[in-house]
C-alpha cells in the first residue's frame, strides 16, 4: 500500500485503457516531441565538425563550411524520402516495419537492432552533450561531468515513466525555447556582419595543427571524410517523425508530413546558422568549452552576461528534451519486437502509465552504462553514434523502393527514384562514417548489431517452440482424465508447531503423506519419532528416517525421492512440501529455511539436468516479532 | 552429479561422522597447526618495532632492545597464565568460555567478539606480511601485493575445505622450516659476534629523525609506549593453543601445555634473537624491504644468494600457515557461539569434510575485504589488530581469577595470584595499545567489538522467541482437528496444455479450484471462456474473469484472493497454485514466469505486513530444449 502511494506521488495515478486513444499530440507538441533528437543534434555535430578539422590548424578548419553544405544537402534528400514513408504507412512506419514488410524479416530485424542501438547512444550522447554545455558556463562542474549525467538521467527516466502527455507538455518549452534563442542569435550574428563588423581569421586564431599535419601543405581528403562522418551525428533523429506518426491527431501522416518538414527546415537553419557564423568570426573555443559556448560569446561580446547563460541553459534542456526521444521511441519498437515474438514478451506490456515501462528502464539502464564506461565524454561516444541511425535510413529508403517498384501505383517510378536517391546517399554516408569510424569504437556496434539479431532470432525460436508445445490443436490431444491423489514428501526437522500445521495441510490434501527425517546425529531420529506418537501424527502421515552418515541433508533427501517414484511406479512424481518460516523482518529470514532453500536449489537443478518435474509446496508459518512471555495471552484475561 | 564430482576433487570425498574422533593431532603436528599465528608474527612485529622507532632516528633505535625484552616479559607471563587455564578446561577454554562461565554472559560475548574481529585481521595481516616477504625477494611483485594476496587467499580456502587433517600435514614442513632457518639464522649471527665481528652504529647508518623529532634531545614516553603497542602484535596468537584443546591427542591438557612451553620458548628466541641482532648489527631495511629481509641480507653476507631466498620463502610459507590458524579457530568460535543461539545456526552446521565450511567462507569474505579497502598494506592493517587480542586475554585472565577464587581448590590463592598478574599485565598492554592506536584506525574495532555483541544478543531473542512460538509443551496445545480441503485459486493467461495440466492437478487436491482470468484486453475473455468449456474445464475447476482496465495483473488477482477469503469466511486463506515453466536453459527462465514471480513477491510483501499467510504452490512444465515439427513423434513411427 505505502509503495502504492509512493508511486503514485512520483509516477501520477494509473490511467485506464479506455484514455488511450486520447493521449495524442498536436503538430507544435509533437514538434516539441518528436524532434528534439534532430534539431538538438546540432550542438554536438558543430562541436565534432570543430575537433576534427582543427588538428590541421586554420587550413582545416576552413573546410568546415563545405562539410556544413554537404550534411545540409543530406538532411533534405532524407526530409523528401522520409515524406514518402509518412505517407504510405499513415499507421507508423518506423525502419523496422518498412524494411520488414518489403525486404524480409532479417533485413527488418538489422533494422531494428540499429535503430535500438542508436536510440541507447542518443540518450548518452544528448546527456553528456548537455552537461558539457552547462559545464563550458559554469566550469566549476567540469570535473563532475559522469556525476551530473547521470541525475539528468534519473530525471528524465522518471519523466517518462510518469507518461506521454506529461512529458509532451515539459518538453514544449525547453524546445521553443531553444529555437527561438538560437533563431535570436543567427539574427544577431547577421546584423552584426551586416552592419560591418569584419570577418575573423582562423590564420590568426586557431591553434597550429598538430605535428601530423603542421608538414602537409593540404588538407588530407581522409581528414575530410572523417570530419564529414563525425559531423553526420547531425542527422540523427531524422526518422523519429516517420516512427511516430501514430501520435500525431488524425489526419496522422498529413500532420506528421508538415511538421517533418517545419522540423528540417529549421535544423537546416540552426546548423547552417551557427556553423557560417562560426566561420565567419573565426571563432575558437577554450579548453573546457564547447565551440557554440564560444560562439554565444562572439556574438553576444558586449552584451548582458545573462544572455549568454540563458542561451547555454536553453542548449542544456533541449539536450535533455533530445534524450527523452529516444524514451518514447525505444519502448515503442522494443513493444513492436516483444509483440512480434522477437524481445521478452514483459516488453509488450503497456505499464500503468499507458507508456512502455520495462522499455523505458531498460534504456535508461544501458545509457547509465554507456555514461559510466565512456566517462561521460560526448566526444568519446560520438564515434559509436550514427552507424546505427545511417544503417537504418539505408535499409529504410531502400525497403521504400522495393515497396513502390512492388505496388506500381500512380507515379511510382519517380517516387521509387526520390527514395532511390535517398537510399544511395544515406548508403555513401554509410559507407564513409563506417570506414572512418570503426577504428576509434565503431566496431562495437558493429559486432553488437548482427549480435542482437542473433539473440531476437534465438527468442523467437523458443517462442515458437513453445507454443508447439502449449498448443491444444495440434499432435495428441492432452490427457483429460483425473489424476490420482500426490504423493506428498515433506522434510522435517523435529516436531513442532510449524510441523504440525504443515503435516494437517498435507493430509488436507492428499491421503498418502510422507514425513522424511534426515538423521545426522545418530540417535537422534528416536525422540523425533516418540513425539511424533504423542501428539497423534501417526495416523496422519507416515515418518520415516533415513539416516545420513556423511551429514549432509539434502542428497538423502532426494534420493529418498528417487526411490518412492520409483517404487510407486504410478507415472507421478512425488510432490514435496516445505513448511518454511516467515519472520517479521526481512533480514531475520537469514536465520532460517536455509534447508529448504537448498532443497529447492537442488530440485530446479534436477529438473533441468533430467526434465524431471515435480511440484512444490511452500506452507508458511508466521512468526511473531518479539518473544512474548505469555504465547496465547487470551488464557490470562488478568493480564490483560 | 558434476559438481559433487568436481568439489570432491578440489576438497576430496566426504567423511562419515564416525571419523571424527580421529582428527586429533600428535604434539609437533598440533604445534604446526596452533602456533604459527604466535610464531609468524615476529615477522611483522619486528617490521613495527623499527617503523616506530626510525621516524626519531638513531636516538629512536636505541629503544628497540627495551622495548622486546618488555614484549618478551608479557609472553613469559600470559604463557603461564594460560598454562593454568588448559590444565582447568581440558575439553576446551577459549576466552569465550572461561568469560561467559566466570563473568557472565556479556563479558564471553565481547571476549568472542574480541577474538573474532582478531582472527580476521589475522588473516589479513599474515597474508599481507607474507606477500611482503616475497616481494622483499622478489622487488617486481611489490606493485601487486594486494592481488597475490588474495590469490594466496584463495589458496589458503580451499586447503582448509579439505579437513584439517591434510592440512596439518601441509603445515608442519613450513613451520618447521621457518623455525630451523631462523634459528640457523641466529646462530650464524651469534657466531660472528664470538668470532669478533664489531658491532654496527645506528648513528652512522640510520636516516634522520622526521622533522617533528630532529629538534627533541630526548625520545619521548609515548613515541616508545606506541611502538610498544605496536610490537605487542607479536603476541597475538598465543590463546590459540588453549582454544585449542580438543585438538590434542589424549591426555589433552598435558599434550596442550607441552606444546605451549615450546611454542613459547620458542617464539621468545626468534623475536629476541633477531631483534638483538638487528640492533648489534644497526641493520637498516631499503625502502621496498621488510627489516628481516634486510637482516638476512647482513647475516649472510658473504653467502650464496639462495640461502636469503631459502628463509624469505620460508617467511612467506610460515605467514601462509599462521593466516591458517584463524582458519581453524574462526569456524570453531563460531560455531560455540551458533551453538549457544548468537550466531546463525548454519554455522554450527558440520561440513562434509568435518570443517565448519560456512565459517571458513565466511572468514575468507571478510579478511578479502579488508586486504581490498587496506590495500594490501601490512602498516595500514597493524592498528586494527592486537587490541580484540588483549581484550580477550584479559578478560579470559580475569575469569581465571574468579574460577579460582570461586572453586577453592588445592593452592588456589597462588593460581589467583598468577592469572591476577596476567590480567594485570594484559590490561596494561590492552590500555596502551587502544590509547596509541584508536586515532590511527583502531576505533573501527573499539566500535565494531560492541556491535557484534549486540548483533549476538538480538539472534539470541529472535532464536529465543521462535521456540517459544514452536514449542509443543507451552501454552496452547497445537490443533490437531483435520483442515478442511484447501481453496485452491490458480491465476491463467489462456488455456493451453501448461495450463490444463496446472488444472489437473489442483483438482486431484481439492474440489474447490477456482481459475482466475485477469482480462486486460477488453472482450479477450470470451476465447478463454469458449476453450475452457471445449476442452472440458468447467467440470474442474470454476472459471473467474476479473477485468483490469489499468492492465495491472498483480492487483486485481490479490483483490480477487481478498474477496474469496472474506466470503468463504472458513478461517482458512485461499492455496495460490502457480502454473510455471521450466525452460531447457537457465536464460530461457528470463522469456517466462515474471507473472508468477510477481505474485510471490507480492503475497510475500503481504506476508510481512499484514500476517496473513497462504501456501503456494509451483506446479512446473517442463519445457522441450528444441522446437519439433512433431511434438508427438511416436504418432509417426515411420520418421523414428
């Protein structure tokens, strides 16, 4: 009752199934929803685009407008395909289903896995993204960059789980609230130029390149490539809208379509933005600073230090905001899976909050993971990100092609081509990121990807086992006759009130009860056996002992087992029942049912090792808190 | 059956009860098993005598011999103390019992909490100290001291699971080894100063004094009573051979005392030995050395190297068999003490191999522990130790007292007199050694000590108030009248052959068995309902829906259960039968069962709460490891 209330305070009382159908989103919410993976994307890509072309000094660093237009170029190739699929699965076409339905269930399944991959390192790469920009503001929190991560992450978690509409509605701010300061800042950075203020010069402001490059006298194209793969983390989030489109009012895909498109209009604004006013004052960042915390300084130079905070504080939420996509998504293809026979079956539950509860924790655990290991380092998780997201844009544009060269509808050839077009693209920058990126960790996803297919294929093959052998339909119809009484073995200590109360439930329910004394200390069984005569247990059940010279208990208690199945010889085996104690406080079980236990240990092993199965009984019996001087106070009405 | 096979290798076969009388020991072969903690600590003692006294330099040094010959004054004095008490508890006398007989209760609860928390340390300090040896030797294992000594740990574990007897056996050559190396160590020693070798100066070869004594003219009082404190560990180890008594062949008591006198004179010759010689030769350690490995180096300048390696790897071996005394001493201490209702009672419980095998694991845990959070460090671990050893030689000393005083016997003021000047001594001792030592680190066994008392009373209480609630000869006489047929409620997700099966059997129990169908999707009962009347269900057992718009399963079933008792009204709680799978392979189980599992977990939350306790009962199927295209295969005899 109290962990009841307990959650309910945190959590919001339980909704019936009966709101579900309520519980969509309007096209600002679910721009506030859906697209803060994407649109936030642009605060880490800026800064991957940085890192990378600065170690070959100025001269690298002014390639970084031409990677700027060629990841813009890509983010509207994909915005045309993805309108394609919104369309034509008006009911949700996540990767998973569009590359199923028109490549086959393997293809669909590697969809998935890289969806779900991604959707992990997005939770992990959004967090430490968004402490890294606190932290270039307040730099005191540097060093406790793992630690605030991971309160971040606790928070969300509960966000979410609380439910949908809550978190829709936490969300919408930090998102406007991003776009328009950023919006502000473009503006600002614009009027400056405009106004004459001259162009910097990265000649004079960047660091030398290292000694790698400080030789070269061009810019390596293997540098290029790199820094363009880096900078493609961009992208990410692209797909939520398509995987989403059930969440929108209907009609679902016409909303879903206009705002994907608002959404990619304003990343392109966002990234293109920041990124030519960076080039353009030459901006360079400090030690322990993020690339658009310097930029927020260039632009605002002059200006109240309060504008700066406030543009950094919009740059953390909306990180925070983009982690939570990865929260409604996750559970939403895991349920997907777990529906579809392919992840534990728990995962298809809609929890009390009519959102995925066990997807939501099982996110939130594995991103806790990534922080720990990668030391909350944005800059380290980088490299695992993308490969995930581009494999799934790869297969899903080209399951789109297969499905119009499949339905032959009104103009199928030039849809089959715009997603032809997206298919080759996001395959290039597939190609590219993968090259560039296994060396530095990628190769984890690679090796995890075909692995979780493995293990969804494995899954599914149990379940299908299984219910060839649950099914009442098939091969002989199960055995309907009455079973005979059990036999019912219970082991016993000694004789006691506990023993007692479970010999009277034993012979509650069956006539041929057995009561097993496990003899160690030789002698010992005759005071069991005089007090089992004097309290009348005799006619109850029958008591036998075996005596156990090596002092074990458990191995002749079971081959006791063996031996009345076997003399039974009645098909059935023997049910064993274990009177057990249930103390008043949890850690007062440790002093007791060690036996029983054990015994329960040793039958699930047998079970396994032999498909021997047999059922058990657990008969408690309560024990009181503290030791009362008088046990049955009623006899002494006095004492009141 | 593998696993008996593979523990029976590792720690060999089991041995019958009726071998137990023959685990007794001859006198050299007892003196191996009991005194190596006494023995082998002069290696550490000696290492804490000069790290107290160099910090003031040579004038520091000076102080070493008076500080032996004090420490060697109080081993003189506690050997015939406790001399007196073997000849008086020839079945026995631990410090335990001599102060729970004498002094009550309490006070044999804290001397066994005393000597507990000691033999813990005693592990962590030999094995570390052993380590140090070796390293001495061998300067690339210095970096590693922690991880080798959890490894000799390990070691240590497994040899003591095999039995006593084999251990002794492993023991003796090492201890003797040691004890003829050392002292051929002292004679060569010996033989250079008669053979004119000159003394050496501290003044010429000792470091400075640290900053805080180089101004001082003389040593300070407490400078020499803390390193008095700290030599004491030397001492450590001596109650062993009173403790263990019963070990001795018979007579008990005359073997023991024997074997004391010499372990006795023994350890006063190696600690006086090599502390004279340390201070005649002014031998300074380097500073990754133990000050007996670099006496050794100086003894035997001059000689092959492998002379020096044949007594550090004795060292090492000897401090591997004095972390074995607690191995035998821990278990027995505990076990008295399970035996008497303070600990729990499995530690009572004699292993297969006539070990207490839980104490022994149970002391590996802990000392692991320690060797981790200390580091491996001998100098850290020292302040903790040797204070649960004088606190319970003194308490064991003033029993003593009293045992004479009350008993009367034959000389009995004299045999006061001589456990009087013990107590006094070891009280002396023990009020020096907490003094110096509770800031260093000592106040976690001034806080832990006490606390292990309470933790004793409280089992004590709660093992007190189960045999009152169980007892058959108090209070209420048991009811014996026969229980009417149990209710049997089993919770369904649908019918298949799992479920019939479950059905079958609760109605070969009971007559009344009731389904529970908890209906999450509105209108899914209605296929149920129709297989369970297909299939013949409605004559077995009653089938109930209970709908679930919050798609809960939990709470509506316990509701259900609630609302059955209350009607039934019999006095009787409800039988939960739980339908379970059980899979080919252990990580299957994770694809099953949550339901079932959750249920437990709650009615055992309600269980603690409320009071309320009903049996539960697993009836398992058994799951195939394969799907099979025909499950029935004897229906197709021709695809064999």
């Amino acid at each position: 009752m109290a962990i009841s209330s307990l959650r309910d305070l945190v959590l919001g009382p339980p909704l019936p199934t009966a709101r579900m159908g309520h519980e969509r989103l309007d096209n600002l919410r679910a721009l506030a929803a859906l697209s803060p993976d994407a649109l936030a994307s642009i605060a880490y890509a800026n800064q991957e685009i940085y890192l990378g072309l600065v170690v070959a000094g100025a001269a690298g660093l002014a390639y970084s407008g031409t990677i700027v237009l060629a990841i813009a170029g890509l983010l509207i190739i994909l915005g045309i395909s993805y309108s394609q699929t919104i369309s034509a699965y008006p009911t949700g076409g996540g990767s998973y289903t569009v590359a199923r339905q028109n490549l086959g269930t393997t293809v669909g399944l590697v969809a998935a896995a890289a969806l779900l991959t991604d959707y992990i390192l997005n939770v992990a790469v959004s967090v430490t993204a968004g402490v890294e920009a606190a932290a270039s503001a307040l730099p005191a929190l540097w060093n406790y960059r793992t630690e605030l991560s991971l309160v971040l992450l606790v928070i969300i978690t509960i966000a979410n789980l609380r439910g949908i509409r809550e978190a829709g509605a936490v969300m919408t701010v930090p998102v406007y609230l991003f776009v328009g300061t950023y919006l502000f800042m473009i503006a600002v950075g614009i009027a400056r130029i405009v106004l004459g203020e001259p162009a910097g010069s990265f000649v004079q402001a960047a660091p030398a390149p290292t000694a790698e490059y400080a030789a070269l006298t061009i810019v390596p194209l293997a540098l290029v490539l790199r820094t363009f793969a880096a900078g493609c983390t961009a992208l990410t989030g692209v797909e939520a809208m398509s995987n989403g489109v059930p969440v929108f009012r209907p009609p679902e895909s016409k909303h879903a379509n206009q705002t994907m498109f608002l959404m990619v209009a304003l990343m392109a604004i966002l990234f293109v933005g920041t990124s030519g006013l960076t080039q353009y004052f030459a901006v360079i960042p400090a030690s322990e600073e993020t690339i658009l915390s310097a930029l927020t300084h260039r632009i605002f130079l002059g200006w109240p230090g309060i504008v700066y905070y406030i543009i950094q504080a919009s740059t953390l939420l909306v990180l925070m905001v983009a982690a939570n996509t990865s929260f409604m998504d996750f559970p939403r293809v895991a349920s997907i899976l777990a529906r579809d026979g392919f992840m534990p079956r728990q995962l298809a539950q809609v929890g009390d909050r009519l959102v995925f509860s066990n997807g939501i924790l099982t996110l939130s655990g594995l991103a806790a993971v990534l922080i720990i290991v990668f030391l909350g380092d944005t800059h380290l998780l980088i490299p695992l990100f993308a490969i995930g997201a581009f494999l799934a844009f790869t297969l899903s544009q080209a399951g789109m092609v297969r499905h119009w060269v499949r339905e032959r509808g009104q103009g199928w050839l030039l849809k089959a081509g715009v997603n032809g077009v997206g298919t080759l693209a996001t395959a290039t920058a597939l190609t590219i990121i993968t090259a560039s990126k296994v060396p530095e960790g990628a190769w984890i996803v690679v090796l995890l990807i075909p692995g979780l297919v493995l293990v969804f294929r494995a899954i599914n093959r149990h379940y299908l086992s299984v219910r060839e052998q649950l099914t009442l339909y098939e091969g002989l119809p199960p055995d309907l006759k009455p079973l005979p009484e059990p036999r019912v073995v219970l082991p016993i200590s000694g004789v006691h009130r506990g023993i007692i109360r479970a010999v009277r439930y034993a012979s509650a329910i069956s006539k041929h009860v057995t009561a097993v004394y496990i003899e160690i200390e030789p002698g010992s069984a005759e005071q069991v056996r005089q007090r089992w005569d004097e309290w009348g247990l005799e006619g109850e059940a029958d008591l036998v002992v075996v005596p156990s010279p090596y002092r074990s208990i458990i191995e002749p208690f079971v081959e006791f087992l063996d031996q009345t199945d076997h003399e039974a010889n009645d098909g059935q085996l023997a049910t064993v029942l274990l009177p057990e104690f249930v103390t008043a406080h949890w850690w007062e079980q440790i002093l007791h049912n060690q036996t029983a236990w054990l015994i329960k240990l040793t039958l699930l092993y047998r079970r396994r090792s032999s498909g021997r199965v047999r059922a058990i009984i657990d008969v408690p019996m309560y024990l009181r808190e503290e030791a009362h001087p008088h046990p049955h106070p009623h006899l002494h009405p006095a004492s009141k």
